[in-house]
C-alpha cells in the first residue's frame, strides 16, 4: 500500500514495509516523481482556486515510522493516498494500520484508495 498527505505533504510509502531511508530519499529527490511544483502553479495561477488554499501543498513519500513522527499531533488536514491492492484482502492490515495511527496521535482526514 502506498500513503502519504496532501495540504502540507503527499506521496506514497509502504505499510508494514521496514524503514527504506535510502528508497525515500531517491524517492523524494526524484522531481519526476515530485508533484508539488504543478499543484502549487496550478492553484496560484487560478485565481478562484487560490481562495481554497491557505498552504503550499508538498507531495513526499514516507515509511509509517516517518510518517508517524512527521504527523504526530499535526493540526492540519491530512490526505492520505494508499495503493491498497484488493480492499477484501488487506481490510484488517487497513483498519490496524489506521488504529495505528490514531494511537500515535496522528489523524486523518481523508483518505484516497486506489486499486481497491
């Protein structure tokens, strides 16, 4: 599965993946891969758009350690996409994975399923 944030982040990890530093960095460093700079040009050449966002939107991938700390106690809206390969297989990894998160005090607000 894949995850991440949109408003101040977004991208892609892994859950129950281990932590892959070396992976996210070339990852993260890739700017094909990199959908910030579209958005954020996107949103602040339109001008009706530009009154629905207050904040510069960042797209980066995370492992669920990064992601855990990096949104731990976060107050701002957090979009997580997650490439979920077959809901019916990966419900119960989904739910603990989520029940996870809300005990490591991060909450999320949306979350966006591909592949399901």
């Amino acid at each position: 599965m894949g995850w991440g944030r949109g408003d101040a982040r977004g991208g892609g990890g892994g859950i129950g993946v281990p932590n892959t530093y070396g992976l996210l960095t070339d990852l993260n460093d890739d700017v094909s891969l990199n959908a910030s700079d579209l958005l954020n040009d996107y949103i602040n050449d339109d001008e009706v758009l530009q009154q629905f966002f207050n904040t510069q939107l960042k797209s980066n991938f995370f492992d669920l350690n990064n992601f855990q700390t990096n949104f731990c106690n976060n107050s701002e809206p957090i979009f997580l996409s997650l490439n979920i390969q077959s809901l019916n297989s990966k419900y119960s990894e989904q739910k603990n994975f989520l029940r996870d998160l809300n005990d490591k005090n991060v909450h999320v607000d949306v979350i966006i399923l591909q592949e399901i």
